[in-house]
C-alpha cells in the first residue's frame, strides 16, 4: 500500500499528542511534521511536550526528535513536505478557519478535529461508517477555494460519537421522530487529567459549554443530504440534549431516549446492530473496527473502564435496550472520545479519503 506523509498541526496538545501516538505504527501513514505554536517552534518534539505529555506510552521515538515548525508561519513549507495534515490546534474560531483555509489554498488537503469548519455548507463532517457519501461535496469546496487537491474535511464533535451510530442504523430502517441524550463526558474532552484539573475529582459539572448546541444540532448535517454544492441539514428528528462533566480520565456515556416513526420490536433493534456495517468495513481500512456497533445483554454494561478500549478504541458499545413510559425505548452508549471521538475518527476519515482517492 502507497505511504503518505502526513503532518500534525497543533501537535502538542492532548488530541495532538493522541494524533502523534497513533501515527507512530500507522500502515499507510508516516509522520513527516509536527507543528505547534510559536512558542513551541524550534524545539524537539520531545522538548516541546516534556512535563505535558499525557499519554500513557511514552512518546514515541520517530516523533520526539523532530523539530517543531511554527503552525501558522510555515504553512507553505509544511505544505511542500506532506501530502495531507491533521489539524488540532488550539485557537480561537475565526483563527483556526482561517488557518485551515490557508492549508486548503496551499494544496495540502485538511482533515480537522476542530470545530471551525463544520458548518462551513461545503466542508464535510464525516463519521465514515454514517455519512461518507458527504465526501461528494469536495469536489465543489475545491471549486470554491480554487484547489486542485486542497481541501477540508472534518469530524463531528466527540459528544455525538457514541449514541449517533447506535442511532443510525435504527432511523435507516425505522425513522426517527424524537431523541433525548444526556451524555456523561471524560476529563479528557476538555484536554485534561486530573493532574492537572484536581477539582473534578469526586465531582460533577452539569455544564459543558457549548456542547449542548453540538450535541442537537451536529448529528442534522450527519444526517443531511449534499445538494446544490453544499449540505443541507436533516429536518428530522427532534433532539434535545443534557452534557456532563464527570469524574472518569477518558470515554464519553450517553444514556438515549428515541421515539421511531415505526416503533421497532426489541428483537429487530439487536438485529439492526448486529448487522450493521459502514464503508470503513468494507474497505477494511486499517484503523476500523471489525464489529462496529457492540451490544452487551449484561445488565451492568457497557461500563467507561472495561469496554472504552474495544477494538483499539474504535467500537461503540451499547447496552440496556428497553422499552420507556415516555419513549419508545432507552439505552446507554459509550465510546473512546479521544480515539473514536477525536483523532482516531480523524485517522479513520483520512483513511477513507486515501482510499477513495481524494488525496491523490
């Protein structure tokens, strides 16, 4: 299989640091740049993240002797030394769009974990197994930026990683008039450890800034439809939402609530889980997991410190189906938010995008 060499933008912080961690053994991938900010540029790589790594492995050796490049001031350098870059920096909205446009105009195609871009009408937000269809807008954002192969692709949110695929297969097949999701979010969602935020230890907060208005709103462009050079959001269905800061180092729990417009039997909701395949599994891409939806018949499970690690991360676990006095039926979800949530997702879309061609 043809390597690609690739870049991490923003590489220092804690989906950066995951981005480097996941690169280090990739089949298809070779880290060839890490950028960081101007206060970073010009040191190792090791240097640059010594007393901030927060990882469990060690930083890897290809990466730690590399010399960070300033993010913002060599993107016509790093663009004639890679064929695509990950994006996670941290920085504010308009910043961090106009960066990545900055990439996109310089050929060098992005594939973003950030939030800048995901409503941009013509940049795709992909999960690859729901929506890989939306890659179809590429080629009208190319149009727009006036790129030969410059472009920008970008995740959803982590919140919605784990109860929109479980979703997915249920609305294919049966519709979907109403959702509830509360989601119980890990530490490391807002780039932290409990090192270094002691205060959420033996605590809750039910508050996550903005991800509230992610968590509705996101899954209607999933869902939505390209047309006339653009995404047009689902108008179906209706969600609401509740985000929660808890106590937990990684993995993202939502307990889901869903009315159907053709309630489904319990039976036929497993068989839809069970069987439930997206593009990433046809392909086999390297970073896909073999099962992608899990359902545990335990009572007990999924549970955040036993299932968060299934299939390297990638696999969203299900549990606890049955039927609601208010719903049609609730259960609970969980995923790896820094892997299937962040920047294994992001990984898993750059595969895709490889694979399909549009980094050709």
């Amino acid at each position: 299989m043809k390597k690609w060499k690739v870049g991490v933008i923003g590489g220092t912080g804690m989906v950066g640091q995951r981005f480097v961690t996941l690169l280090a053994n990739h089949p298809w991938f070779q880290l060839e740049v890490i950028a960081a900010s101007a206060r970073s540029a010009g040191k190792t790589y090791g240097q640059a993240v010594e007393g901030r790594w927060c990882m469990d492995e060690p930083v890897p050796a290809g990466a730690a002797g590399l010399v960070v490049m300033d993010a913002e001031k060599d993107v016509e350098k790093i663009a004639a030394q890679v064929s695509f870059v990950f994006c996670a920096v941290e920085m504010d909205k308009s910043a961090t769009k106009a960066l990545e446009e900055l990439y996109a105009r310089a050929e060098c195609p992005v594939v973003s974990n950030n939030s800048a871009n995901r409503w941009t009408a013509d940049v795709p937000m992909v999960i690859p197994e729901i929506n890989p269809e939306h890659l179809d807008v590429i080629e009208y954002q190319r149009r727009r930026l006036g790129t030969r192969r410059g472009f920008i692709a970008v995740k959803s949110n982590c919140s919605i990683q784990s109860y929109v695929p479980a979703l997915h297969p249920l609305r294919n097949e049966f519709g979907l008039s109403r959702i509830l999701a509360c989601t119980y979010q890990a530490i490391s969602g807002a780039g932290k450890t409990f090192e270094t935020w002691p205060e959420m230890v033996d605590n809750v907060i039910p508050y996550i800034g903005g991800e509230e208005e992610k968590s509705q709103d996101e899954p209607m462009k999933v869902w939505g439809r390209v047309e006339n050079g653009g995404i047009v959001s689902a108008e179906k269905p209706v969600i609401t939402a509740q985000c929660i800061r808890v106590p937990v180092s990684n993995g993202h729990m939502a307990a889901v609530y869903a009315s159907f417009d053709k309630k489904p039997s319990k039976e036929e909701i497993l068989a839809a889980w069970a069987a439930f395949r997206g593009r990433p599994q046809e392909l086999h891409l390297p970073s896909a997991p073999e099962q992608f939806l899990k359902y545990y018949q335990e009572d007990n499970r999924p549970q955040t410190r036993l299932d968060r690690m299934n299939e390297g991360g990638m696999q969203v676990t299900i549990g606890r189906l049955r039927e609601d006095t208010i719903f049609d039926y609730k259960f609970v979800c969980l995923s790896h938010n820094t892997l299937r949530g962040a920047a294994g997702g992001a990984v898993l879309l750059a595969e895709l995008l490889c694979a399909e061609g549009y980094m050709d």
